[in-house]
C-alpha cells in the first residue's frame, strides 16, 4: 500500500544540497516528527528550502524524531534516496518548538502535515498533551480525570486516581448516534514520562482513531 502512495512523487532535483545557515525567520526553532506511517524503503530524509538542508535523520512513526532544526519557517521534507519531496511545511512566525506530524493523503503522494506547539504551558511529567485533528468532537478519560475536545482544540491532562503503578483510560469519538469507544486499556504511571496523543482520521478506513507516544523527561538537576 506504501509502496504505491510513494510510487507517483514528482522527481523534480533539490538544486545544491549544501549545508547552509537557516534564514533568520528559523533561528533557534526546533522540529520534531512523527509520521502515521513509513515505507521500508524509504531512507534518510532532511529538511530542505532552496539550497539549504538540516542534517539527514530517519522519519519515526512509533515515536517522536529527535529535535530538528529547519533552514526556513517553510520548508520541505526530503527523501535523500528518492530525491523527492514528502511534504512542504510551513511553521508559525510565533514559537520556537513545535511537532509536526505527518499524515498520509489518501490516493496522493506524500504526506499532509499538521504543526502543533510542543510545550504546551503545564505540561510536565505524568501529563497527557491531547491534540484533536480529527473532524468530529472526540472525549476520554484518563484514570477520574476527563477531558472533551472540538476538532482543531488541544488540552494538557493530568490522570488522577488509578491503582500504584496503573490508572485506565478510555478514548473515544462524539458519533451523532451517541459516543464511540475507541480503546479503553491500562497506562503506566511515570514521574519521568510525559505523554501525547494524536486524534486524527485514518485515510485507509475513513474512521478516528488516535496515536500514542511518550516521552522521557530527564531528571532535573535538583534531583526532582
């Protein structure tokens, strides 16, 4: 399936992929990513605008890539094997930090990305950040803690409750026949991890479901 929704890239040729110093829109911003899915063949990619380029990483889709820092607030996400873009994503002018995901297009090449703030104010460890790209209202709980969100909306989630090292959560899709379970498990407890979930539309099936990964917070120097 993969293989056939890469297969129609335009081959055009990134003209002059040396390294330079990103324009002054981009200094000091940081990108990190997440793909809903990766070919096996995909390879390297880098972050190109003109004749500028980051340094080459792999695309994650389990987890989120490690920072990145981009040549332009706009700017391409390039296969280097292929020699072709993936997506073209454009950054707010405001912010230093943020995290794009990259989402199939059903039936078209490449990926839609969706850009989002990374530090979202009192996000910190235990927190769940939620993020609706999804086009309906989607809702949960995370152990007594709940939360409801419009399409567009994000919230921070700090679970309550639950067992010692456990709490559950349940998430879930606003249907105009009534609510929708999309998953209901049993989430760790860490004072070193924060968490993201992603509501988004599959483009296979034409449902919402979500992607979840988490993120390890080093200890602060005071020990805390």
């Amino acid at each position: 399936m993969l293989k056939i929704i890469f297969r129609g890239f335009p081959a055009f040729i990134l003209a002059g992929l040396c390294a330079a110093a990103p324009d002054q829109g981009a200094e000091g911003v940081k990108v990190r990513f997440l793909a809903q899915a990766v070919p096996n063949d995909l390879g390297k990619v880098a972050l190109a605008a003109a004749e500028n380029r980051s340094a080459p990483f792999d695309l994650p889709m389990n987890n989120l890539s490690a920072e990145q820092e981009p040549p332009s607030l706009v700017f391409s996400v390039w296969s280097l094997d292929k020699n072709l873009s993936l997506a073209t994503v454009k950054l707010p002018e405001e912010g230093k930090d943020f995290i794009c995901l990259l989402l199939l297009n059903p039936g078209k090449p490449g990926y839609s990305p969706v850009v989002l703030p990374a530090n979202k104010p009192g996000f910190g460890s235990g927190d769940v950040y939620v993020f609706n790209n999804a086009n309906k209202p989607v809702l949960g709980f995370l152990g007594s803690s709940k939360f409801e969100l419009n399409p567009g909306m994000s919230t921070v989630v700090t679970p309550r409750g639950g067992e010692e090292r456990f709490y559950r959560i349940g998430l879930g899709v606003k249907e105009p026949e009534g609510n929708r379970l999309i998953k209901s498990m049993k989430w760790p407890k860490s004072a070193q991890t924060r968490y993201y979930v992603f509501f988004y539309v599959d483009p296979v099936k034409d449902r919402i479901t979500y992607r979840a990964v988490d993120e390890f917070l080093p200890p602060k120097p005071d020990g805390r």
